[in-house]
C-alpha cells in the first residue's frame, strides 16, 4: 500500500493529510489529523476501474473544500497522488482542472485502458483477486508477468 503526508495550514491551523492507496486492491483511504474521512473498499469488479482511472476525493478541512487526486500512470503500476485546498495544489498551487464524473464525494476521470488495454484486464482482475487473497507479491508477480506476455504478444 502507497502512501503520501501533506502538513499543511488552514486558517492559522496545523492539519496533517494522509492517503493510504492499495495498488491491487484499489482501497482509498484519506485521513484527517489520524481521523479516517474517506474510506474506499471497492469489490474485485469495481476495482478494476479504480485500478486504472483518476479519482478525486472530496473532504473539508475547516470549512474549505479539500480534493485528493489519484492518477495512475499509463502503466497502471505506478501513481500520483496530489492534494487541492480551494481548487489550488498545495505544493505547486496549479488549479485543479476536475476530472469528468461526479457521483457524491468520488469523480472519476474516463478509464484509461492502460497499457495493451483489453488484453491486460483480465491478468488485471486476476492480480487483484490473487493479491487480496495471498498478498500483493503474488498479484504484483502476476501483473509483471502479463506485461511480459504482452511485450511479445504486441
């Protein structure tokens, strides 16, 4: 599992941001100050596509409206995690542009298909059930694995 700290301020107040990211099993997990604000267990299926969209999470800090942004790279193995307060990154102050779809405190960006699309989802979807079951060694083998294949096939 992945994870990145921001310490920022708000309003003269100290916060500590943590996102906790399970790369096969797709799990989001935001806390604020130690206390869990967004918890993200998504099933086999739905994690397939959280596996290889952007999300963005909504909290408030304070009362400010707070994102945290995952994007995953074309690889699909490696990730980006950013965090906006009022619209601008905390580290860089770049605006948020937001992703697509919205449903609740989730938006999602389109699916990216990653690497070899449809040839990788099923090795995908195999990495993940396996890793949730002995461990994400074993999917993390499994996924390196399917790329190599793929690397012949195409």
């Amino acid at each position: 599992m992945g994870s990145q700290r921001w310490q920022l301020d708000v309003d003269g107040r100290q916060h500590e941001v943590v996102v906790e990211h399970g790369y096969f099993s797709a799990r989001r997990r935001i806390l604020l100050d130690g206390a869990p604000v967004i918890d993200v267990r998504p099933d086999p299926f739905n994690a397939v596509r959280l596996w290889n969209t952007a999300t963005e999470h909504v909290f408030k800090v304070d009362g400010h409206e707070a994102v945290v942004r995952i994007d995953p790279g074309i690889d699909n193995m490696t990730y980006k995690k950013f965090l906006f307060i009022d619209g601008h990154d905390v580290d860089s102050g770049t605006p948020l542009r937001p992703v697509s779809s919205e449903r609740g405190d989730l938006r999602e960006g389109k699916w990216l298909a990653g690497y070899g699309g449809p040839l990788v989802q099923p090795f995908a979807l195999a990495a993940l059930i396996e890793g949730n079951v002995t461990g994400q060694i074993v999917g993390c083998v499994l996924v390196v694995g399917a790329l190599a294949l793929l690397g012949q096939v195409i």
